[in-house]
C-alpha cells in the first residue's frame, strides 16, 4: 500500500517525443498481425468450423478430467468439455468427423457408448454444420463492426471528431493485434474468445476516453501552450491512473489463467494481452494519433472574453485606472 501511495500523480516523462517510434511499432505489429492471419490462420472452435454438440446431465458432479479422458481416447479428433449450468451438466463440442450425416451419428453414437451408465439424461445432441459456423463468423465481424463504429460515433459526439479518428483507430490496431495473438499461439478462437475481443475494446476506449478527457481540460486550460506539451502533460497526469488500473485488472486476469482451468485459459490469455496492448494503445497511440488530427482547443462561450487560472476559474479583467481609482 505504501509504494502505491508513493506513486507519482504527475510524471514528466516525454511520451510525445517518442510519438513515431510508438507508431512505427504499432505499425509492425499490425503488419505481421495480417502475415500470421494469413499464414498460419486462427485456430477455429467447434462455434465457427462446425462439429457436434452433446449436453449431458451426470447423476454426481462431473469429473470434466475422466470424462475428457474417455472420449478423448475414441480418437473423434479436437474435444472440449465444460460445466454449462449445474455441476452435474456438461457440454460436449467434438469436431466436425469427415464425410456426411452417418459418419457424425456415429461419433455420437460411439460418445453414448464410452459414457454409459454415467449419464442419467441427454439434454441435447446437435450437429452444427458448416453454414452455421460460417454464418457465426459473419455475425462475430459484424458485432466487432457495428461495436467500434458505435464507440466511434459516441466519442465523436461527447468530444470531437479528431478524438473520434483517433480513438477508432488506435482501438482498430488493439483488434487486430489480438486477432494476429490467436494466430501466433493458435489457442481456440470461439464465441468466447469473440467476447474477450469486444471486452478488450471497451477496456481500451474506456482508458482512453480518460485521457482525452484529461486533453480537452488542458487544451481549454493552457491555451498559450504548445499543444504538443499539453497532449504530453496530459498523458503524464493520467498515468498513475492507468497503470494502476491496468495492474489490479491484470492481477485478476493473471488469477484465471493459472488456476481457471484449460476451458478458461485461452480467454484470460487473450484478455490479459487485451489488457496490456489496451493500456498501450491508450497512452502510445491513441494521443499521438490525436495530435496527427491537428486538435486544436475548443473555446466555450462564456470563456471567450476573459481568462481562466490553471483550476478553469474564469478571471475578471481589471483596468489600470481602476486600481489607481
């Protein structure tokens, strides 16, 4: 708690300075994001390349290790089991088998007679074909569009539009880079690995719309100053924040990836570098991408005719000859 306390609320370290080194970077990391997607591909779940689903409901709790075990040895290709609801039910999702219909009723068949007597219900047995994985995949991009262009239009009316550039682009780059980080590791991109993306984007702009706010004070607030050393004092000011934000969400993500088990840990790892590359983005990107947009302070009304100290206090002009009078 002491070295938390301790830590500076104001920092000067030049981040601006350093704008075109932080783009370079962020512009290689999108490069061999798009060369991974386009190489080695995304590591598809049973939700997006189609395959078989089994509910089963077990008379004790499910033993997920055994049970994982058993099928995994018929030799049905990629497996994945989990809790869904009550300790006692599980879902099954077995890839795709090759060849038609008959051949997907027999994987289920040979899963029944492994499972035997250790089933007391079938809930459901379903076949998820390849249309619905593929249309699965349209409406995953669809959502991902549909969230950035929304978070782009409530900045751009809550600020202006040059934040509204910025922050959408900067969120583009966190999107992509996380893509091209299943593409790299080749963990399972399902359903829930598409909620961690759109998690990550709202944790990111969230960062970001903290420092924005922060630049639009300061812009208001020193309106002599370069705008460059505004943006830099406003990264600086923030930046306690963040970091320690940033910390505490990675301590609980860091929890879920050691001890959450295999069904959760391609999630938490995707978060955890949503997080990190988030943070980033926020601070390395996000800002030098805004003073690219040539931002410039906007003056309200009332502030027009007078000055304001550094709290945004509106100051009263006083004449020379009043003082004497």
């Amino acid at each position: 708690m002491a070295l938390i306390k301790k830590l500076p609320t104001d920092l000067n370290i030049n981040f601006m300075g350093k704008r075109k080194l932080f783009m370079a970077f962020s512009v290689l990391m999108i490069a061999l994001s798009l060369v991974l997607v386009a190489t080695r591909g995304l590591n598809f779940g049973v939700d997006f390349r189609g395959g078989i689903l089994i509910e089963i409901r077990t008379s004790e709790p499910a033993d997920l290790s055994s049970l994982r075990s058993r099928i995994g040895a018929l030799g049905l290709g990629e497996i994945s089991l989990q809790e869904f609801g009550a300790p006692t039910d599980v879902l099954i999702n077995i890839q795709k088998q090759d060849g038609d219909e008959k051949e997907q009723m027999k994987a289920i068949q040979l899963v029944k007679d492994e499972l035997g007597s250790a089933v007391e219900e079938y809930r459901r047995v379903e076949f998820v074909g390849p249309k619905v994985g593929a249309e699965l995949k349209e409406d995953g991009a669809l959502a991902t569009l549909f969230a950035l262009l929304g978070i782009a239009f409530y900045i751009w009316f809550r600020f202006e539009w040059q934040f509204s550039v910025a922050a959408l682009m900067a969120l583009t780059h966190d999107i992509i880079t996380t893509i091209g980080f299943f593409a790299l590791t080749q963990y399972e991109f399902n359903l829930a690995t598409l909620a961690a993306v759109l998690t990550i984007a709202g944790y990111s702009i969230n960062d970001t719309v903290v420092i924005f706010d922060r630049v639009r004070d300061e812009l208001r607030r020193y309106k002599k100053m370069e705008v460059i050393d505004v943006l830099n004092m406003s990264i600086n000011r923030t930046l306690s924040r963040t970091i320690l934000t940033s910390v505490t969400t990675l301590l609980a993500l860091i929890s879920l990836f050691v001890f959450g088990g295999e069904v959760i840990r391609g999630l938490s790892l995707g978060l955890i570098w949503g997080v990190t590359i988030g943070t980033y983005s926020s601070v390395g990107l996000a800002v030098p991408l805004l003073f690219a947009t040539n931002v410039r302070p906007s003056i309200p009304e009332e502030e027009e005719e007078g000055l304001v100290d550094e709290n945004g206090q509106k100051i009263e002009l006083v004449q020379e000859n009043d003082k004497a009078g």
